[in-house]
C-alpha cells in the first residue's frame, strides 16, 4: 500500500517546509550533516538539524564533556562550534547535495545574538529552517536559561520571528515545572513547531576523586532513560498547542518513535542512539513506513495523539 510520511512545518508562512518524512537527526549529534553523507542515505530521513550554532565561534566547556551512565549519557560540550560565518562558508554550499533540507540550531547567550545569527541566515543559502535552543543562559537577566521562564522564552521567539521568514522551531527545554506553559508562551510569540526535549540536568560523582567526572560539573542527561518523561512532555505539549510538535529523547527504533507519534508529536528527531548506531535515524525512518505498511496505516496522522484525552488540540 502507499503509505503517506510527509510532514509540513511552517504551513501558512512564506517559506513552508515540506519534509518527506518526520525522522530528524537531533542538534549537537549529527554535526552539520554533512559528515555524514557518505556513511548514511541522508535522501532517507526527514531532515537533518544540525550542531547549535552561535555568533562567534566557542571553544566548549572544560573536559571531560562526557560521561556514560546507565541506558544513556551525561555531557557538557558547551556549544562548541565555529560560529555562524564559518558555517555558512564551510558547510551551507555543501548542503544543496546532502540529500535532506538543513534546519539550522541557532544559540546565544543574549536576545541580540540570536537575531544576529538569524539575521545572516536569511541571507545564507540551503537553509530550510531554524530551530532556536532556549536551553542557553541569558547572561543579561544573570545566567538563568531562556527556556526556563515563559517570558524569556516568548522574548527570544517574537525576536527572531521578526527577523527571519524561515519556519521557526523553537526547542524547550525539561527542566521545567510546567513545560506546557512555555510551549504556549512561544507558540503565542510566533513559533511554528516546538520540539521537546532537550537533555535532562544531571550529575555523575567520581567516588574515588570525590570530585564530580564532567569538567563542567553538571551536565545533560540523554538517551533511553530520559525516554518515558520526553513521552509525558510531548503528550502534555500536544494537548496544549496547535502548532506541530516534535518529540525526541532517547529514540534508538522506529517503536520508540511510534510512542512519541501516538502522545501527539508529528516529527521525531534521533539523537545519541546515533553514537553507537549511526544507521539508528535511517533505520527509524524505514522502520515507520514499514510499520505503516504492515498495520495498514496509510498516514501517520491516523495515529498521532491517539492517547490524548478526546477533545485535546491536538487530537
Ligand atoms: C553530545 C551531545 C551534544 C548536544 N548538543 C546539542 C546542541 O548543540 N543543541 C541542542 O539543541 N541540543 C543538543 N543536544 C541535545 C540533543 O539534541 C537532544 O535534545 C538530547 O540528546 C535528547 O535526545 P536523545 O536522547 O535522542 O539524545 C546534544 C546532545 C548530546 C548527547
């Protein structure tokens, strides 16, 4: 049977994004895509996002920056990155061949950095859209996170909104309270999609040094254990929202992903799975259809928030 995977982000903006299907690579683990386009059929997934990336370019946190834990990972990379001219140099001419569209990760540490980076988007080309990390700190308001705070969050959005007419996906942060309330907040601010999550705070302790193992001291915790509370976030989002939803943490099989499709998101990104398994976001992409051809599924919408209460937006 055809089965139909097609997801569109931005619709009624004037640069909408049609994507062939909803498997992403997740920002910071797949680089800028383009290393990866001759291990992987990147004409197979969705689209890749790429490495957050800033005005200027930063070195990252101290090592170490990472550390495994039990079913996933702790980091602290810091946002290394070569800053946004450099990227636009080196990589957007290579992007017309990838085989996927590129949505950029923008970060910053101020409101003002962030519309510059978006600024020198607009003029970049093979750029398909941008996905704003809030999980930064604002030094301006003393270090707190742009994604923490409502406000904050929809301050940053409306900013870049007006400056850039690329779809704009903006990614929240969990380590939140009340996650619902910043998704609303930035989707009133002008954002088209929200994705969720970003890595949960965590700290791994060296008994032996009595020190903390990360150089950073803390840092993000992702993969398979961070699963079941990305799953609870993207279902309470989705009953919250009208903008689409993209739902990722911990993703490793095309069932994982199914879980975020059925609590309401309609795209999914694959993230650290693709350290050990760089196949991982190929294999979830042909792991839907399959799924989808087998059940006789012909669209994913007929099984997205299927487990949201009746009468939800999103339903
Ligand atoms: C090594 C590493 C680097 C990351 N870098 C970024 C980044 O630059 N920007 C961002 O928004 N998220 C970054 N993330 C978070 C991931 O995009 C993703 O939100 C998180 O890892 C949860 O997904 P996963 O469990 O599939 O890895 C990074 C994660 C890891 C493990």
């Amino acid at each position: 049977m055809d089965v139909d995977l097609s997801v569109e982000l931005g619709v009624g903006t004037p640069r909408p994004l049609l994507l062939r299907n909803p498997v992403l690579s997740a920002a910071g683990t797949f680089g800028y895509g383009v290393e990866y386009a001759r291990l992987l059929p990147l004409d197979r997934i969705g689209a890749v996002v790429t490495k957050s990336t800033t005005l200027r370019p930063r070195a990252g946190a101290p090592m170490p920056r990472w550390v495994e834990t039990p079913s996933g990972m702790l980091n602290a990379i810091g946002i290394n990155n070569p800053g946004i001219d450099r990227v636009r140099r080196t990589y957007a001419p290579k992007w017309k061949g990838l085989g996927a569209p590129v949505i950029l990760s923008v970060a910053g540490e101020t409101v003002e950095e962030y519309i510059e980076v978006a600024l020198r988007v607009e003029e970049a080309e093979n750029v398909s859209a941008l996905e704003l990390n809030i999980s930064c700190p604002n030094v301006h308001e003393g270090g707190m996170w742009f994604g923490t705070d409502p406000h904050q969050a929809a301050g940053v959005t409306s900013a870049v909104r007006a400056v850039t007419s690329l779809p704009l996906i903006v990614k929240l942060t969990p380590n939140v309270a009340d996650i619902s309330g910043v998704a609303r907040a930035v989707e009133d601010a002008g954002a088209d999609a929200v994705s969720l999550v970003n890595t949960l705070t965590g700290m791994v302790i060296d008994t032996a040094s009595r020190r903390p193992v990360l150089g950073n001291r803390t840092g993000g915790l992702s993969g398979p254990a961070i699963r079941p509370v990305a799953v609870r976030m993207v279902w309470e989002v989705a009953q919250s929202v009208d903008v689409p939803v993209i739902g990722l943490g911990g993703i490793t099989r095309a069932d994982d992903a199914l879980q975020f499709i059925m609590a309401g998101a309609s795209a999914v990104q694959v993230g650290s799975s693709g350290f050990g398994r760089p196949s991982t976001i190929v294999e979830v992409a042909d792991g839907l259809g399959a799924w989808c051809a087998e059940k006789g599924v012909s669209s994913l919408a007929d099984v997205r928030g299927c487990v949201l209460p009746s009468g939800s937006r999103c339903s």
